[in-house]
C-alpha cells in the first residue's frame, strides 16, 4: 500500500483492536502497522506492508482504542470529603441530609460556582483521566436544577471539549434529584424540567441525550416517563439511572423508550435483561459507587451475559459516591468484585461504551474507517492495566490522529 506524505503509520505494534469479528482474545493482532490518515484510521496492515507517510517504530508495544468513559458527573462544585468521614464515623445519611449535607450541598455549592470556578475544577479533574488513556467521556449535569446553573454546567462541559483534546458527549440530568425549592411538589419540578429546561437547553445544543434518576430517593417511573415522553417529541436518545437501590422496573422503562443504556442495575431482574437485550440498551456497570456505598447487592453479571446485553463499564466520577477519577480502577472493581473478566472489562470501556454514547460505528474499537483515537502502552497485555491500577504505563495517547501525551511528542 503506497501512502500519501502526511499519513502516520505505527509500526511494528501489538494491537488489542477489541473488534468482536476477529476470533483473538481482545482481536489481538500482533506485528502489525496501523496506519492513520488525518483523523481517521486506513488501515491495519502486516508490519512493512505500507510504504511512504510518516513512520513511528512501536517495536512490539501494545496499542488499543482511546479508553472512554462512559457515565461521569465531572462538573460540580464543593467538596463532600468531610461528609464521608462523619458517615465512616457512623453518623447516617439522613442525619447528614438534615443539616444540608448529601446531593443538597453539591447543588448549592455549584449554584454558587462561577462558570469559571467549575471550569478550573473540572479541568483537573479531566486531566487525570486523559493521563490514562481516556479520549471520549460522558458528562451529566444534575447539580443545577435550574434553567441557569444546569445551562453553567453544560457549558463549562462544551468549553472543556474546545480546550482539550478529548470529545465530550453532554447529557442532560435536571432529573437527578428535586431541589429544595421543589422538594414537596416533585411534579412541579418535573413540570419545569420538560415545559421549559428540556426544550430551551436543547434549543441551545448544549446537550445530546437526556438522563433521570428513576429510584425512591430520586424519581418515580412515572415522573421519568414524563421526562422521557418529552425527549422522545424532540427525537433526544434517552437513558436512565436504574435499580441501583431497589428494583422499581426502570430498565424496562429505559428500554421501551429504545433507550441508550441503563446504568447502576443492581437489583436488575430478568425482566429487565429481557427488555434490554430486545431494544438494544446497553449495561453500564458502576462499581465504583458499589464499592463507596458498601452496597452488597451485585447486578446480575450472568443474567447479562446470557442475554448478550453489551456491558460497559464507567467511573460514575461524583464527589458523593464514586470519587474516583481512575477508570483503570473501575476496570480493576468491575473484575474483581462484579466478576466481569478482563477482557469483558476492556470491551466495557472500549467498544460496549462507546454503543453506550451512541458512537459504536465511530469509537471503540481499532478498525478502518473508526476515529483515530488511539492508547500506546508500555505493557504486553491488556490485563496490565486492569491488573494493576496504580501503575499508570501510558506510552501516548493519540486523539484523532494528533499525538496528545507521551514519548514520542
């Protein structure tokens, strides 16, 4: 294959492609060259097959798909540090709610957050995980719950996506909890959702899928149904926070609406599965906030598998229940205490998560035609980094074709 002058070939590489049509564990490919034209990936050839364009010499090193995340709520203001330790103390949630702690404090320390204050902090926050490997990540909002602070947060997510090399997919989650204001009139709140902040945010592109938190502490199905009746008349994908605390049928409501995912799924049935599997809905596991909450219901891993439900895995990053930026450890809790294998784990933060975002003809996986968004390890096997999530052996990242972090800068 002759190339054109500009094409990047990355030579002599050990590629965990995660393309399910290829029979190798993680589509393993090894001394290959993967060659990229502008911000697409050509074409995957044998090493040396390619002549011309511009040659990185990998010598063996391990290259899969940018990781992305999936499920994060990266924008917010505050800090719940102080609230953990007074429940690791033993005081109780409730005790910690009535003195204004819990979701209340992060909405009213991100109400009175400049956009520019939740724009520093979250880039932090974003920059430790494009150090691992991450290219693509979902943020919701939900710590507004007005017209002009869920407007701030999804901003600062678009401004985020100017200034760094990442893609950012912006959800919208003013159904995340009902604000003090609303909190004896949640159909009220429901009413402002899809009557005004739904359609005029949407008007303003700020977002490209909406989100509700279906449970007793949040909303009930027929208050998210509203929420998702209104999405549906705009033609907006849809999903859901759903059975994270108990079994209120949510994941059969998110999948009648054909929705996107449905995420958490601890007390996830078989009827849940069932309807997942028939519209397409993909599992995204958060064992992150299973692992902070000390919850000991598992979701049903083998139920899933049986029904070939896609399952991704993500962060759930939120300063009150999974404060953990590391998606590496997300893969390592998803193994260990969900009992996914590593290369389910790999597939959950790669080709599963990208179908969560709506992106799996684009994202995910290394194959002709995908988006050129690349990890390079300094490791042999993929399990590495699931294996060990303190060790971080990122040799580069590449973000649609362009070399953003590492060695070969």
């Amino acid at each position: 294959m002759n190339l054109a002058a500009d094409d990047v070939v990355w030579r002599n590489a050990r590629l965990a492609t995660l393309d399910p049509e290829r029979s190798t564990p993680y589509g393993l490919l090894d001394n290959h060259d993967l060659v990229i034209r502008k911000d697409q990936i050509l074409a995957i050839l044998p090493a040396g097959s390619a002549a011309g364009g511009i040659v990185h010499d990998l010598k063996g090193r391990l290259v899969t798909p940018g990781l992305i995340d999936c499920h994060t709520h990266l924008v917010f203001g505050g800090n719940r540090a102080a609230e953990w330790e007074q429940r690791m103390n033993g005081v109780s949630y409730q005790e910690i709610s009535a003195q204004g702690g819990g979701i209340n404090a992060t909405v009213a320390a991100t109400r009175q957050a400049s956009e520019q204050e939740l724009l520093q902090r979250a880039t932090t926050r974003l920059q430790r995980m494009l150090n691992e490997g991450v290219t693509t990540l979902e943020i919701k909002s939900g710590y507004g719950l007005t017209l002009e602070d869920e407007a701030k947060m999804l901003r600062v997510a678009r401004e985020l996506a100017a200034r760094h090399p990442v893609e950012i997919s912006p959800t919208l989650l003013a159904a995340h909890a009902a604000p003090a204001e609303y909190r004896h009139n949640k159909e009220a709140y429901i009413d402002l959702i899809c009557e005004t902040l739904l359609p005029q945010l949407w008007q303003e592109g700020l977002f490209e899928a909406v989100d509700v938190f279906c449970e007793s502490v949040g909303f009930s199905p027929q208050q998210c149904e509203r929420v998702f009746a209104t999405a549906q008349r705009y033609a907006i994908p849809v999903k859901g926070h759903v059975e994270q605390l108990s079994l209120l049928n949510g994941a059969q409501l998110v999948s009648r609406y054909q929705g996107l995912s449905a995420d958490h799924l601890e007390y996830l049935d078989e009827q849940g599965v069932q309807a997942m599997r028939a519209s397409g809905t993909v599992a995204v596991l958060l064992p992150g906030a299973y692992y902070f909450l000390r919850e000991t219901q598992r979701p049903p891993v083998e139920i899933l598998r049986r029904y070939q439900v896609p399952i991704a895995v993500a962060t759930d990053y939120n300063p009150g229940t999974s404060p953990f930026t590391s998606l590496h450890m997300a893969m390592n809790m998803a193994c260990v205490e969900f009992g996914l294998t590593p290369e389910e784990a790999w597939a959950g933060v790669t080709r599963h998560a990208a179908q969560a975002l709506g992106r799996e003809r684009t994202h995910g996986q290394l194959k002709a035609g995908f988006i050129a968004d690349l990890a390079i390890w300094q490791a042999e096997q993929p399990v590495e980094m699931i294996y060990e999530p303190g060790r971080n052996p990122l040799y580069a990242r590449i973000f649609r074709g362009d070399i953003t972090h590492g060695s070969v800068l």
